[in-house]
C-alpha cells in the first residue's frame, strides 16, 4: 500500500513537473506581441544600418557626372547627327553668334526660344569677356563670350526656367572625343573664326582658372551637331550660314589653334524632375555693364602665332565684320 502510494505521489509530482514546462514554453511573449515593441526595434535595426551603410540616394548632380562619365568611356561610331533648327544671326544679333549658337542647342533638347531670348534673358554680360558677354550683341560693336560665360548662361537659364539641361566643358577635347556626345544626343557649342579663316589674334589675353584666353578679331561660335568619321566631315549650324558641312581636320586645327573651346550641352531629363507648373515669374533681363569695356587696339599677327602675354587695355574690343 505504501509503495503504492509513494508511486503515485511521484506520478502526480512528474505530471505537475510537465505541465509546468509546457507552460513555459508556451507562454506568450508580451514583449514580441506588442506593435508599439515591434516598431521600436525595427526602428533600432533600422537606424543602426544606416549608421553601418549610408543608403542616401545619388544628387543630381551626382548622376549627371555618372552620365557625363559613361558618355566618355564609349566608343565613337563611324557617323552621327542630332536634328536642329538652324538659326541665322541677322540682323537682329550682328555680333550675338555664342547666344544664337546656344539657342540652337538648347532648342535641339526641348526648348522653345526665340533667336533672342538667350541674349535679352539669360545671357550673362561682364566687362571680361571671359566671364561674360562683352559689349551688346545686338550691335555692330559687341565682342563676344568665351565657355565661362555660355556655362553660366546656361544656369542663369536652367534657374529661371527649370529646363532640363547641363552645360559641360569640353574644352581642349579632340573631335573625336566630342562625336561620343553627339552619340549621346548632344550638341556641342564650339569657337572657330568667320567662315574658317585663320584666326587674326591681338595682343589681348586674360587668364581664368589655369587657362588663357586670347582674344582674336574673327571670333566666332557654331553648333556642332552631326560627323562622319568615313567622309572626314562635320556638320554644324553656323550662325552666319545656316547648317553647313565642312572639312573636320580643318575645323579641328582651328578651333584647337584658338584654344580648343567647346561646352557640349547635355539633356538632363532623366534625372531632373518636370517643373509642375509654369515659371510665375516672367525671365528677366540681364544687366549690361554701364560702361564700354576698354581693351588693346586689335593688332593682327602672324596666323597661328599666339602672343605670350597680355597688355594693358587702352581702346573699345570690336569684331572686325565681314560683309
């Protein structure tokens, strides 16, 4: 009877033992279950990946040199071309052939300008003919604008419009190296001379983050839109001859003999979110400097012969005009 009973009694403790751990273990955790818990430790991990690796998405700016990038690293094809509307600079703009080159590529991405908005709005105008425009393009006495000042030009029209656009350097590229933009779809404004005659420099040159910008009479800017590498021809819009072809060494010697300026648009759109509503603000119009800029009379040197330095100016800069 008594080993009975002590067989029970151990029965009856083992079962209690049982169920005590099966309630342990099946015993709800209020801590997992609670959703405010949950987020908080959600949150936690969250912050401290963040911490670990940074997520941030690229800037705009970021993905605009990637783009820039990757167009440089592609190969060249054989021809090209980008559609333009090609616009004349008379007579409205007789010495205005940067703005009205601009125009043309900025139109070729999706603008919608009239031949002088981008002087009357958005072109920058300075003393320095490298920093700004020099003079007024709407006379016969204006000067002209070096890659600086159409850079600036172009963000003076990107803040007022939100247009999708980037202005790049190219300067001191090769043709070969500018044909990867037009690949990409995009026209490049470049420095030549008047109907492609050698350029007649002065004695006038400034100098600007580590360049030298001399000055030369016969100045002149055209967009370059299309090549072919097989015939050894570009073709540009010339604000003085409407859409031309021309022989590309020949071209290249001069704009290289000039200093190689160039500045490729490139069409953002990919990365710029639309403007949701229309500019509430009219363009406004850039302040010209309020007194004539005074330079070195031109002094036309040997072709191809560059001057070493510059001298103190003395009279206005004018363009010597062709009929």
């Amino acid at each position: 009877m008594k080993q009975s009973l002590s067989l029970l009694l151990a029965l009856l403790m083992l079962m209690q033992l049982l169920c005590g751990c099966s309630a342990s273990t099946s015993e709800p955790d209020s801590t997992a279950s609670d959703p405010d818990s949950v987020a908080a430790m959600q949150h936690q991990i969250a912050s401290q990946s963040a911490s670990a690796s940074p997520t941030e998405s690229p800037s705009k700016d970021a993905l605009i040199q990637k783009h820039i990038e990757k167009i440089l690293a592609a190969d060249a094809g054989s021809s090209g071309s980008i559609d333009v509307d090609p616009l004349e600079q008379y007579p409205e703009l007789p010495t205005g052939c940067e703005s009205v080159a601009l125009t043309i590529a900025l139109n070729a991405l999706g603008g919608d300008l009239e031949k002088t908005d981008v002087a009357e709005y958005y072109l920058r105008y300075d003393d320095d003919f490298v920093l700004g425009y020099c003079g007024d393009p709407f006379s016969d006495d204006g000067a002209g604008v070096m890659p600086p000042g159409i850079i600036t030009t172009v963000e003076n029209y990107v803040a007022q419009t939100g247009a999708p656009v980037y202005a790049y350097n190219t300067s001191h590229s090769p043709l070969r190296e500018l044909y990867k933009f037009i690949d990409a779809g995009c026209p490049v404004v470049m420095w030549t001379t008047y109907y492609m005659d050698e350029p007649m420099y002065t004695d006038d040159a400034h100098e600007y983050n580590g360049d030298t910008y001399f000055w030369y009479d016969n100045e002149h800017c055209v967009t370059l839109y299309g090549y072919d590498r097989n015939a050894g021809t570009v073709d540009i819009a010339d604000p003085l001859q409407g859409a031309v072809t021309v022989d590309a060494d020949e071209f290249e010697r001069i704009n290289h003999n000039i200093g190689g300026w160039s500045v490729a648009i490139i069409d953002t759109s990919a990365f710029t979110q639309p403007p949701t509503d229309a500019p509430t603000q009219p363009p406004t119009t850039p302040e010209k400097p309020t007194t004539a800029p005074f330079y070195e009379k031109p002094t036309t040197v040997t072709p191809l012969e560059i001057p070493s330095a510059a001298v103190a100016p003395t009279e206005p800069k004018t363009r010597k005009r062709k009929p």
